[in-house]
C-alpha cells in the first residue's frame, strides 16, 4: 500500500507559529483526501517526548537538519514525501517523488526580520528544492511570481491557497474574558508583524490592543512599546477554541506585516465574520481579494485612519464582513491537500 510521509517537526518546534497551524490542518486534510489504496503517515525528528501519532526518526532535531542541510542523501520512508517546510530531504531516491512548501520569500526580500542564520538556511534549502523535488508547493501568486525571480526554478510550482479549519465557524464557542470592543493581532511577535506600527496605530484611538501570538526572536515587548499610550494585552498561544472565542468578539481584525506568504489570520477573520485591515503586502492584498481594507505598510497614521473608520462605521463594518465570508469562502484545506496529491500524481504520471 503506498504512503505518503508528512514531515510534521515543525508542531514540536519551541515557536510553531503559522508554519505550524498549517502542517496541522494539512496533514489532517491530506488524510481526509487520500487517493484510493494510499495512506498518510507523520514522522519527526528524536524527541524526548514524540509527537502522538508520528513515527520518530533516529537523528535528533539538529543532525537531521545537519544532514539534509549537507546533503545526506537521507529518506524519511515512504513512497512519497511532503515537507510542509524547507525543513526537507535533500536527494529524492529513483521511484519517489517529494513535494516542499516555500511559505514566503522574506528571506530574500525581508532579510533584517530574521536571524542571518536563518536567512543563510532558508536560503540554501529553498534553492535546493527549486532544482531537485519532484515539485513546489506556495501559499499565493504573488510568492511564486516573486520566488521565480530569487532562484532558478527547475520544478512544477502549484499554488495552493490555506484554509479556515471549522473551530471558526463555530457558534458554540466559550466566554471569554476581553474587553467590549478591541483591535485584534494574531501572529508570533517579532520584527516583520508590523507590532511597532501597529502599537502606534492604537495608541492614537483609545481602544485596548490584544495580540494573540508567542514572543519569537528580536525580543519585541508591545507593552514597553506602548507605554501609558495604548492598552496593549499580550494573550500568548491560544489554543484553537480559545483563539476563534476571541477573534469572534473582536471588532476588526488588524494585519500589518511587512512581509507574508499567505497571512492566514486574515482569512480566519474573514470565515468568522470579523472585519479585517491589513497592509498591502502583496499576499495579503491577494488572500483578502478587496474584502479587507489595505493600508501602506509601516504607515501608522494610514493605519490609525483605517481602523477608525471601521470601528466608527457599523456599515462599512458589516459591508466588510459580508465580502470577507464569501472570499472565505473560495479557501478550503480540502483544496490545499489535493494540489499537494496532484504534485505527486503529475511527477510519477
């Protein structure tokens, strides 16, 4: 029976951030749309404690990125293999076929937002995969469009938009303890979220700041940032209950990334029927499709403007939130999982 391997490392990771919450719902929806006769299996690094359900390799987190980063021609099993990040092997043995997600392109276009040593690894790994798996995977045009011009791409590249899993939807979600009216972020706090403009923003409309998301690198503290200007709450993670309990009660939904890949909160704001804001990275400005309202990226008082008028405006408020349903709409998991089968199925065609 043939097996297709999801290499799941990144939900053990310290920060699993988007890349996260996307290895999740794909892997789950990869099982869910499973060709006849195929089955969907998850394998890690060697982890003190494992991941329920996966398979642990031998090599421990850092030789297994030591080895494929060497390029050890080392095969996590199975038929096919799909790396839900650059996180991948590095030879694809005769008869198997490997498909990678490239998320985004910050480590070219934004590279102050990450470490160099992550620049320098994104970098190389990405590359590779361009030349050597049987086909890429990205979140939204404007990635592909823009990865083809950073490296030479000797492989298929599908689009293949996100989801908004279920819990969004919901009408039976818990209280839970949050101001009447509030801005909302989610997404891990570091350099290329936009915190710093968006805290500015804030700070001008008299209406608390909840951020949703763990601290990453860069050591940003939105509260210091604000000070006595702003009232700024720093939620952590949340599981998915509890993020969908806020971001329902939210009034708008703020987006101000320098740079993103798809900007999943957007969509998940646009299912659960939150107006959204975001700035106008080119991802953004496609995933929302007209039913947000963009601002120019690092402008604070375009921000503020933005804002304010969604929070002044029950009409422009629920003229959004209708537009951001339907656009929700067109995204599905389902969808995601079957263009990452089609891969498999075009290269061994």
């Amino acid at each position: 029976m043939p097996e297709l391997v999801v290499i799941a490392e990144q939900l053990l990771a310290p920060v699993p951030g988007g890349t996260g919450r996307y290895t999740a719902e794909l892997l789950r929806a990869l099982a869910e749309t499973a060709p006849p006769g195929w089955t969907v299996s998850a394998v890690t690094a060697r982890h003190a404690e494992g991941l329920p359900g996966a398979r642990m390799l031998p090599l421990p987190p850092r030789a297994l990125v030591a080895a494929w980063q060497a390029g050890l021609p080392y095969w996590p099993g199975g038929d096919a293999v799909h790396a839900p990040t650059p996180l991948a092997p590095s030879r694809v043995p005769r008869g198997r076929t490997l498909s990678v997600t490239v998320h985004d392109t910050v480590p070219w276009t934004h590279p102050e937002t990450l470490t160099p040593r992550g620049v320098r690894w994104h970098r190389a790994v990405i590359a590779r995969a361009a030349r050597r798996a049987s086909g890429l995977v990205v979140p939204t045009r404007a990635v592909a469009d823009d990865l083809r011009t950073r490296v030479p791409v000797g492989v298929p590249v599908t689009v293949a938009g996100h989801g908004a899993a279920a819990v969004f939807t919901r009408d039976d979600l818990p209280e839970v303890d949050v101001p009447e009216s509030y801005v909302l972020a989610i997404g891990t706090i570091e350099p290329r979220k936009g915190i710093d403009v968006l805290v500015e923003a804030v700070s001008r409309l008299g209406v608390p700041l909840l951020l949703a998301g763990q601290p990453g690198w860069g050591g940003l503290d939105p509260v210091a940032m604000a000070g006595n200007r702003a009232d700024v709450r720093v939620l952590g993670r949340l599981n998915d209950v509890s993020l969908a309990a806020v971001l329902r009660r939210a009034s708008v939904l703020a987006a101000p990334s320098v740079a993103e890949g798809f900007g999943l909160p957007v969509l998940e704001a646009m299912a659960a029927g939150v107006p959204v804001v975001h700035s106008d990275a080119p991802a953004l400005v496609e995933v929302a499709g007209g039913a947000g309202m963009a601002f120019p990226r690092g402008d604070a008082t375009a921000l503020a403007a933005a804002l304010r008028e969604v929070l002044s405006s029950p009409e422009l408020a629920a003229d959004l939130v209708a537009r951001g349903r339907a656009r929700a709409a067109s995204f599905s998991w389902a969808g995601a999982a079957r263009a990452v089968w089609a891969v498999h199925e075009r290269a061994t065609s």
